[in-house]
C-alpha cells in the first residue's frame, strides 16, 4: 500500500515558481531585484526621491543622485544604509556601494539654437 506521503496535491505557484527559479540558478538575481525595489522603503521618501538603487551584482550596489549634494549626502549615511538592507536581505547582501557615473551633457557649441 502506497504510503500519503509519497502523494502531492496542488502545490502554491509561489513555491512551483521559487523552484524554477532556484533549478535555473536565478532566485539569488531575483532576491537582489528585490533590495533594488525596496529602496524607498529602507532610506525614506525624502531619500529616494534623490536617488535610485540601479543595480546591484555580487554584492556591490550602484546608487545615482540627482545632484552631487545628494551624492555626498547619501555617502556619509552609507555606512547606516548597508547595514539596514543587510538586515533585511541577510548579512553580505550589500558589501560595496559604487556610484553609477552620469552620463555626460552633450555640450552646446555656438550654432546651436
């Protein structure tokens, strides 16, 4: 006789997805897609309308500032940040901020109007 636990019912789409993800070697890509959504909510409104979390890969975070106050700013409360999302997301989750660099204003030369 066949023993119940050897039978599977309906499984969560969560848990079928988390599988996938994890035999295809992207649930840690996707865990780190998440700290990038989460940015607002670990350094404030005020915060994150100034600046972004871009990426993050192998543990280095690449924030941009809308002005270089808010980049220095966000520079000395970095040490505070990295400590809240590797609450969060576990400890190693961030080991390394690097600033993502602007992308140059073309320059205006004197025939343009």
């Amino acid at each position: 006789m066949a023993d119940r636990r050897d039978r599977t019912g309906p499984q969560p789409i969560s848990g079928i997805l988390r599988d996938v993800l994890d035999s295809c070697g992207l649930n840690d890509r996707m865990q780190e897609r998440e700290l990038l959504h989460d940015w607002s909510e670990v350094v404030g409104p005020e915060i994150a309308a100034h600046s972004r979390a871009v990426d993050i890969r192998e543990g280095v975070l690449y924030l941009d500032a809308d002005h270089g106050m808010w980049r220095q700013e966000l520079t000395l409360l970095l040490p505070d940040i990295i400590r809240k999302l590797n609450v969060k997301y576990g400890k190693g989750a961030v080991t390394e901020v690097r600033w993502q660099r602007p992308i140059p204003s073309p320059r205006k030369t004197g025939n343009d109007r």
